[in-house]
C-alpha cells in the first residue's frame, strides 16, 4: 500500500467539531433529536440523519468505512465488529432453506459450529468436503448448491 496515499486518506478530511487532522471517535449509540418530528423522520427511514441503532450506527464507524473504501478503491462497504459476525451476515443473508452450501472440511472451529449447528436449523443443507482434491469438490456440488465456503489456505496448513 502506498504510505502518501493512506496517510492523504486518513487527514483529508477535518473532524466535524474539533477541526482536528482525524476523525473523532463517539463512543455512544443514542443521540439526541432537535425534535420530535426529526426522529419520527429518522425511524421512518427517511433521507438523512442515519445514526440510530443501524449500520452505521456511529458517526466513527461511517469514517472508518469510508475510509477503507477509499484505500480500497470500493464505493461502499460494511465493518463487523467480528469475522463471525461478517461469515454470519454473509451466510443467513445469502442463503435460504432448501439452499445447499458446501464447506471446506478444515475451516475455523467457530465457523464450522456456525455452518454444522445453526444453519440447518434455516432448512440450509450443509455439506464439508475435502477441498484438496478437486474431483471431489466437484462432484459434491449439487443442483441446489448456492455457496462454496473455505480457506485458503485452511488455518491448520499455514506456515
């Protein structure tokens, strides 16, 4: 990564209040309305003011994914607070009952609970396979298959 360009990206922009190089960090979830008829406004879901209990929900949290973008070349993004959080989003989101998802066999343990435990309880079919050997990835994919999940490499094999 170009070092100018991540530090243009991160002092580009002024902090809204105290005119400082970086963004203010707000460790809140609530904020206060200038009046009734603005937070109605808000929870309808209305253009404009977004920082309730949604994605973003901090003014800090909508700097830090502006700012990835930019250093990514992305036009949006979302931040979890987790890599389980994201897999969970991805997979609950993406996935619906009667959907066949194909998993590597060597895979994060809390990620493989996820996938064994939870999932089929949305009617999502789960299968693990050996993703070493591609005729067997191949032949485990089904007409209903809608996500193929692994590492690479898988956790257990990195140097």
């Amino acid at each position: 990564m170009n070092l100018a360009l991540a530090l243009g990206v991160f002092v580009k922009e002024k902090a809204i209040i105290h005119s400082g190089p970086l963004h203010s960090i707000y460790q809140t979830s609530t904020y206060v309305f200038d009046s009734a008829q603005q937070a109605a406004a808000v929870f309808s879901g209305s253009p404009g003011y977004r920082y309730i209990r949604s994605v973003p929900n901090t003014p800090t949290h909508a700097a830090f994914v502006k700012k990835i973008c930019s250093l990514e070349g992305g036009e949006d993004g979302i931040a979890f607070s987790s890599g389980m959080a994201a897999e969970t989003v991805v997979f609950l989101s993406l996935l619906s009952s009667k959907d066949h998802l194909l998993a590597g066999d060597i895979i994060y343990g809390g990620t493989y609970g996820l996938i064994d435990s939870l999932l089929p309880k949305f009617g999502i079919q789960i299968s693990f396979v050996d993703t070493t050997d591609i005729d067997l990835v191949k032949s485990a994919i089904k007409e209903n298959t809608r996500m193929l999940f692994w590492r690479l490499p898988p956790i257990p094999l990195c140097p």
